[in-house]
C-alpha cells in the first residue's frame, strides 16, 4: 500500500490494513501455499503490499516460509503456508451429566477433546474449573487463546468466567447448544454457504439457525404446541426422552439420566426389526417432521441437520419427517439430512465460532 | 481527503468515499441542517473533505444550501440542509381484490397513495400496468427511481416488471407482505433498533422478522400444526376469515372478499359489548398467542406486532394473546402491541426499503 497521508482519515486507514489482511488470509486459505507474487497476481494487491502484509502475518505467526518454488520461469519463489498453530479457542458443551472441551487452532487442529463428569449442583465452578484448565493447557504450548464459548446458557456464568481466565482481551461467550451446533455445520459440516437449521435433541428440542450467512440465536422449538391448555407440545411428541420411553418400555427410567447408550439401544433393536423401536420412531419422526415444517414455512433454510442423537437415529427418523415435512410446506426445497459431526458439535461451534475474527484480519497480539 | 494512489488500491477507494458521504448523510439524518465546519467537528472528516462530500451531495440534489447561521462567532455559514425530493422509491402491495401503490422520496415524504380493484386472473398485468404509471408519475416529477418492490410474492414478477420499466440500474424486489411490513415498522413505526416479529393476517398468517437490524425473509405462520393427519392448522385457528367467520354469523359470506368492512363491523360489535364477537376474538387471541410463543421461543424478538386487521382488533386480541404467551414462554420478554401503520404497511416498507442504498452513500447517476 503506498498511500501518503497529510491529514487523520476518519474512515480509518486501519481498517483498510485489516481487510487486506483478510484478504492475504482468504487468498491461503483457498489457494494453499503460494509466492508472494501469487497473492499479488491473484489478490490484485501490489508486491509491495503483499510484502508488508505477509510480513506483519509473518510476525504473528499466522505464516511460515516453507521453501522454494521451482515451477515457474525465473528465479524460484518463496512459499508461504498459513500456519495456524500460534492462536487457539476453546468450546464448552454441557450436557446432562457431562462437560466436554475442546480446543483447536486456526488451521482447525484439534488440540484437545475431554469429557467429564460433574454434580450439576456444582455446574458452574466444574465449568469454570474445566476452562481454567483448558486454558492453561493451550497457554502452556504457547498458543494465544482467542475465545472461550460455553453452549448452554447460565446467565451469569460469562461474567464468572471472564474473571477466570486472566486474560484482558479474551471474548467469554455463552450460547445455546443448537446455535453453536448449527456454528460447527456451517464452517465443519460442508454446509458453507447454505441457510441450515440445525435440531437439537440433546437438552430439550432447540432449532439454531443460519440464513445469508448470519448465525441467528438458536432457539427452543419443544414448548410449540396448538391447542386448548394442557395439550402436549412438540418436545411432549418429538423428544428424545420421550422416544426412548416409547422404543424401550422394559428400560429403568432411572438409567435416563444418560440418553447416549439408550439411544444407541434404540438404533440396535430398530436394525433388528424391533416393532416397537420402529414404531416409536416412526411417530418421533412425523412429529419431528411437523417441528421441521414450522422452521421451514417460517424461513426456508436450505437443509435441515438433525444433530446429536437424531442423527444416531436418522435412518428411521427421516422418512417420517420429511413425508411431515412435505405435507405442510409448499415446495420440497428443504432436505433433512443427519449431522456428521457427532455429540459434541456445540463444544466444536464454540471454539470454531473464535476463528472468525483472525480470518477477518482482526490479529491479536502475536505470542512467543 | 487528501490521499494519493501511485498504484491501483484494492481496498478500493471509492468505498473510502462512499463510507464518508454515509457519514456525511447520516449526520445531516440526526442533527439537522448544519454547516460545513459543524459536520466537520462533529464527524472528525478534515474541512477540505466535507467541502468535497458536500459539491458531490449538492451535484446530486441531496443537500441544498439553506441561508446563513448566525450563532455562532465570526462571519455566518452556510447551513446545508438534506433534500430528498430528487430521489423517489414505489412499493406495490397486492392484497386480495386490490392492488396499492406507493412512493416516497428520500425523505420520506409520500408522493403518492393509489388504491385500485383488479382482476385476479389479470393480476401479474394489472401490477405491471400500475408500476409503470406509478414510475412514469415518479420521473415526469423529475425524480430518480431508486427502486421499486412488490409485497406479495408471484416468482416471475420481478422479471417481467424489471424488462417493463425501461431503467437499466432500477432494483426491482418482490417479497412477502408481513417482510415488507416489518421494514417499515422498523423505519417508521417507531421501533428501530428493536428485535421486532410484524404478524400479518391480511393474506393468509405471515409473519415478517427483523433480528440484529437484519431483515429475514418473511414466512408463514399459517400452516403450523401439531397431531395428527387432518388437525386444524394455527390459519384455521387464528386466521382473520375464521374469526370474521365467527364472530358475525349472520354475515354473507360472499360479502368477505373484501375483508375491511367485516373486519370493521367486528370491532363495532366488541365495542358494544356482543357476546359473539367477543368470544371469537377471545378464541383468535389465544391461538394467535401460540404463534407468538413459537416466534419467541424461537427467535426471542424484544417486540411483536399485530399488523393490518389484527391492529384494528388488537384491543381485544392482545389480552388473550399475551395471556397465552406467557403460558408457553420462559420470561415475559417480548411485548405484543398493534401496528400503527395501517393497511398497507407491506406498500410502505416496499417503498422505504429502497432507501438503505442512499443512506450507505451508493447514490445513483445525478437526474436533472
């Protein structure tokens, strides 16, 4: 950039700094390793720009030289690669009876997975104990952390935390699973790009949306019910304790506390035939289709992700749901397809959700 | 601004410029006429650039100079004043049996309100032919036609009118009414910078959302249902033909198709206390209520709109509405209050939406 300046600009010459920077970020991502004269041919940034940005990128450890190119007329260029493994972030999931944390740098490595145990008496000091313990784990291997989001919300648990984790300008956020989970399938799902309402049955039934690229705050379809006082609701029908209930009547309600290994029960007997596992979720399923058919009429994502333990289920659950779901919309636009990512995609969205502000070229203060 | 390029900049430089005439805009929008100095203090732009954003914004008839201010020490300024009228925006809402038109210039002023009957099988025609003699009546004024928008979705629409307006650059939009409506309560009816759900009853029950300043996609309420194969949907509850239907039973049913009069004679039977009538609207208010429990549980909006026919019953509505919120809703959050936009609030933010591009500083070619 060789912009001379005589007098303070109000539409700030930092900001221009910072989309470049974007912009370098962008070209890697995208491209892989390439010459600094690459970036400029193809960024349509000068040499000299390239030059200042990648250095500054250098200096924060977001690139690294990885040799020379020899495929071209000419002298053999250096090559730059992103190096995503100076800044980290950390996602919390609470579920029943069990916290789990995640870390992972920029490049998307997962630097840590740990599942615990908690008395839910004692939420919010386990909760804050874990990240305190996170945390130092990603210090100690000279990572800057760049976020923390826990998904579920406890309204004064980002203050506790905040003053936990002694760090100034680290962003403490709390979320809803479904919103951070519909996070995670935007940027890790191969969703990119498409409105997406991902459904949660984990903890109540909550629908996290996405549209024209913005994530909405996840929200609760469960209490959704029509009708005189006392009919049932949508998570009365279509939730998971509920299914489990139904599929496995000879099962202790007192071994619910854990839906994982029930789930998986259920999807054992449905495989082999069981009338009452298929019953149960043929009746989850149209339920679950009538969830989705709200979602859809109101605003018209493009996929609809059944996540956590509708996606152990999906095989029986999306016929239901979807021949629901064609009933009450108007045209087949939306397909429901099952999360890959598994029981911990809100724990995944959280940390994810930090990445952001170093793609946008907003770089904190380099480490090491 | 006194920048000077040796070489191509890709963060481009006339969004430098285009950022500082929105700010130039914006401070005009809150404080009034002022002087060159004052938008300079108050914005932070050095003299010479708001003396150069100002000779742009004259050139193309959004500022004017209004005389001399005379408080202040040292010889008087000039005052520059925003002036709209060289820009102009039509909104188009189709409602059943009548189409309306209306325009507004940039600042807001209404050039024109036009209702007319139509055919239905004639419909796509009979909006061309109306939008085309809206926009003639907009330029003969001397005026560039920003945009213009239909409230009611018909998907070829937009290409046929786009081909039938004769401007290249011209931004042609069809969207859903309660959408429509939800950008003009956010513009005018008082609730900017709200988190607001306008619910439209006019065609069919549709709800319009604006979370985080963010327009969504209108969609709809109507359909919503919970039970099995053939349950009444939330339109057979809470629709506005249901409740005209109930609460005059002695009316003609072909008298409906204009649902203004009916709608009107159902709030002059509440006011005098008729039993019917009030029972229906106690009835609708409820299950409008579960609607608005979903938007909430949804999406959390802080504000939610009874719009068009809703508003002129809302005295009765609301009591029954809230009461079933609060029923389904963890916190008493999100207020219901009627619209105060009237009839044809979609034609209003139709119009009015076109006006964002102004107000960022992309201002269209210069007319006269």
């Amino acid at each position: 950039m060789t912009t001379t300046r005589a007098e303070p600009q109000p539409a700030d010459f930092a900001d221009v700094r910072t989309t470049n920077l974007a912009v370098v970020l962008r070209h890697l991502r995208t491209h892989g390793p390439s010459s600094r004269a690459a970036i400029a041919s193809s960024t349509g940034l000068t040499k000299a720009t390239v030059s200042s940005l990648t250095g500054d990128l250098i200096g924060h450890r977001l690139l690294r030289e990885t040799g020379l190119s020899g495929n071209r007329i000419g002298r053999p260029a250096t090559v730059l690669a992103l190096d995503g493994s100076a800044y980290a972030s950390i996602g919390i999931q609470v579920s029943p009876g069990q916290l789990t944390a995640l870390a992972v740098d920029y490049s998307g490595d997962q630097l840590l997975l740990w599942h615990r145990a908690f008395e839910p008496r004692r939420m919010n000091s386990e909760i804050v104990a874990l990240a305190q313990r996170a945390a130092s784990r990603v210090r100690q291997q000279g990572r800057h952390l760049l976020g923390l989001t826990v998904a579920v919300p406890s309204p004064d648990l980002r203050e506790l935390l905040s003053g936990s984790l002694r760090q100034k300008d680290l962003i403490v956020t709390v979320g809803g699973h479904a919103m951070l989970a519909a996070v995670a399938e935007q940027r890790r799902g191969g969703h990119s790009g498409q409105d997406l309402a991902y459904v949660s049955g984990a903890a109540g039934l909550e629908a996290g949306l996405i549209l024209d690229g913005q994530v909405l705050r996840g929200g609760r379809l469960g209490p959704f019910t029509l009708g005189p006082a006392g009919s049932p609701t949508l998570q009365d029908q279509a939730g998971i304790e509920t299914l489990v209930k139904r599929a496995l009547p000879d099962f202790d309600p007192a071994a619910l506390t854990d839906l994982g290994p029930a789930v998986e029960q259920v999807a054992v007997r449905a495989r082999a035939g069981d009338e009452v596992a298929l019953a149960a979720l043929a009746h989850t399923g149209g339920y679950l289709g009538q969830g989705l058919a709200v979602l859809t009429n109101l605003v018209s994502p493009d996929v609809l992700i059944l996540g956590d333990h509708f996606a152990t289920l999906a095989d029986w659950l999306i016929p239901a749901a979807s021949a629901e779901l064609s009933r009450h919309t108007d045209a087949a636009k939306a397909r429901v397809v099952p999360s890959t990512l598994g029981l911990h995609a809100a724990a995944l969205g959280g940390a994810v959700s930090h990445l952001d502000q170093v793609d946008t070229g907003r770089i904190p203060q380099p480490v090491g």
